[in-house]
C-alpha cells in the first residue's frame, strides 16, 4: 500500500534512514513504545471529547478516533505478547513536547494549534509505518500496513477539524508548524523512541 501523496507533500522531511537503521536494532523498545503512542492518541482525543463538548462534529469524530487507537493498542499488546516482549515503563520521546511547546494558550488558537498538531503526529506515524514495513518480519510489517489507511484518515480528521473551526485561513499555522515539526525529527535525540529523531 502507497504512502498517499498529501501526507507526503504535508511533511517536509522523510524520516531518516539512520532512524530506520536503529528501529530494526531496538525492536522491543519500538514496540513498547508503539503501544504508548497508540494510549496517549487515545488520551488526547479523550481530553478533546471532555474539553470541547459544544462541538458535536469533533465529538463524534473524536470518539471513533480514540476506540481506534485504543483497539490499535491492543493489537500491538497482543503482538508483544505472542513475541515474549514484556511491557515496560519508558520515558517518552521529545518529539510531541516540541510540537505542543508552540500550542497558543487562549481559544480558539488553542484547539486550533491542538488539531493541527494531531494532524502532524498522525501523518508521521503513518508514514513511518510506511517506511519501516518493508524491514520488518512478513507479520509486523503487514500489520504496520493495516494501519496506514486508519492514520490517514486520522490525519485528515485532525486537519479537517481545524479548519472548521478556525473560522479563518489555518494555512499559516500549518506551515509555521510544519518547520517545527521537520526539526522534531531531525533533532538528534539520546534515545530511540517511535517519534524520536536519530538517536545521537
């Protein structure tokens, strides 16, 4: 399955293939933390649900988001399972602290930063599925390209939400963050992580 065109032009930079390169010398760590991701696009869509219920679009949007991501994290639980790899507590990358960092603080710039911002992290997840399925065993990197149309469609959710309720042009804010999220990803980083740059 290709990679679809806008989550490609939407991103400025591939990730690297030195990230790649240490994906497939960490595998247990990739997918622990696979699976924390998976929990914590449930957390935000979650904190989203709560924090904006005026809004029924992003409600309903928002709810099927988080039942998919949660059911995500319980197919890559159930793949550590099978492969003996056993759950354990790691720090989190600096990838989403570096988005959030620039995140207005006052409504709607608030959401509309927010939004934006899920919309980054879901089109880098998907493409690093992308990216990372042709190295990986035949099982992992078919399950990788199973999720691929779901990230993608979450990634047009996010983008789609934003400009729905920005009530003027986002196009600004998301090329501002554009930049912010290239040098995310080509920040070296102390340690590997799904969202990390290269590890330095």
């Amino acid at each position: 399955m290709s990679l679809l065109p806008e989550i490609e032009s939407f991103l400025l930079c591939p990730t690297p293939l030195a990230w790649i390169e240490q994906a497939l010398q960490h595998p247990e760590i990739l997918l622990i933390d696979h699976a924390n991701c998976e929990k914590k696009a449930a957390g935000t869509a979650l904190t989203l649900l709560f924090r904006h219920v005026d809004k029924e679009d992003l409600q309903y949007k928002l709810s099927r988001l988080a039942r998919e991501e949660l059911r995500h994290f319980e197919q890559v639980a159930e793949l550590m399972k099978k492969r003996g790899v056993v759950y354990r507590p790691l720090s989190a990358s600096h990838y989403a602290q570096r988005l959030h960092a620039h995140i207005r603080k006052n409504e709607p710039g608030r959401l509309v930063d927010t939004l934006i911002v899920g919309a980054y992290i879901e089109a880098r997840s998907c493409e690093r599925f992308h990216r990372l399925a042709p190295f990986l065993d035949e099982e992992l990197g078919r399950f990788y390209i199973s999720l691929l149309a779901s990230e993608a469609r979450h990634y047009q959710d996010y983008l789609g939400m934003a400009r729905q309720y920005a009530g003027e042009s986002i196009d600004a804010r998301v090329a501002f963050f554009a930049e912010v999220e290239r040098q995310a990803i080509l920040t070296p980083d102390a340690e590997f992580r799904f969202h990390s740059g290269v590890a330095a």
